[in-house]
C-alpha cells in the first residue's frame, strides 16, 4: 500500500514545473508565508494558528504573521527556529526530487524543526515521511541543494 501511495504522489507531483524550481517560488504568490499561518504557533499546539497581519515580520522577501505581539517577538529573538524546512516547500515530494506547495496544516515537528506536507488524494506527505524519516531527509536534503539552492 506504501508503494502505491509514493506512486501515486510522484505521478501527482510531476506537476510541479521546472519554473517554480528556477523562479524561487515560496508558494506564496502573495507574499505571505505559511499560508498566514503564525509560525510560532507549530510550536504551541496541535494545529497552527491564523495570524493577524497587524503582527508581522519580513524575512528574505515573504512576510510571516502572528497571533500576537508575544509570538512576533518570539520569531523575532530566533527566526531560524520557527521557519519551515526546505523554505516551506513539501518535504516528502522534495525528497523524490519535486517542488510541491504543501498544505499548511499538515505538519510536523522534528528536532525541533517545522516540516510541511502534501496532502494529495488519498496520500499524506507526513505519513510517508514518517515511513523512513532518515532516509526521506537525507533525499530531500541532497534534492533541497539541487533545486532550491
């Protein structure tokens, strides 16, 4: 059933162009990161909150929102550790060599480190990672270099 599941994600996620990979593409044609979501609150519970634009802080180009003048500060003492892996990119596609946007509520937290996934069909990113975190990360890590950087 795995092997079907990373089947059918790699053949939904070819999808993902070329253009995004080479433009920079955050998956925030707006500008704003995670969705909206508060990056701090994937630290603070079981699902992410909304943030309020009225809280927000600029980091390489996108704009990321918090619920709070409380969580703003937060990220701003340690943006490093609040901003997603592989610049919010879905982990799970970027390890089988795809620039995915994630959905934002399907998440993990892992060594302390935000990790977004695709949801697509009948298949969760965050399940497959979870198969073989090691090696789904050392993929996406080598992939991440190619792709992003």
């Amino acid at each position: 059933m795995k092997l079907i599941s990373l089947v059918l994600l790699m053949a939904l996620t070819s999808l993902a162009s070329a253009e995004q990979a080479n433009s920079g593409h955050q998956c925030a044609p707006d500008g704003i990161a995670l969705g909206g979501y508060d990056a701090v609150s994937y630290h603070q519970g079981e699902r992410p909150k909304g943030g309020d634009p009225a809280f927000s802080a600029e980091v390489a180009g996108l704009t990321y929102q918090f619920i709070s003048e409380d969580n703003l500060a937060t990220f701003e003492a340690s943006p490093e550790k609040y901003l997603p892996v592989y610049q919010g990119w879905c982990a799970a596609t970027l390890s089988m060599g795809q620039l995915t946007c994630p959905d934002y509520t399907n998440f993990k937290i892992e060594n302390g480190r935000l990790l977004l996934f695709e949801l697509a069909g009948f298949t969760n990113g965050r399940s497959l990672w979870n198969s073989d975190p090691e090696g789904f990360r050392q993929r996406a890590d080598s992939n991440f270099e190619k792709l992003v950087h």
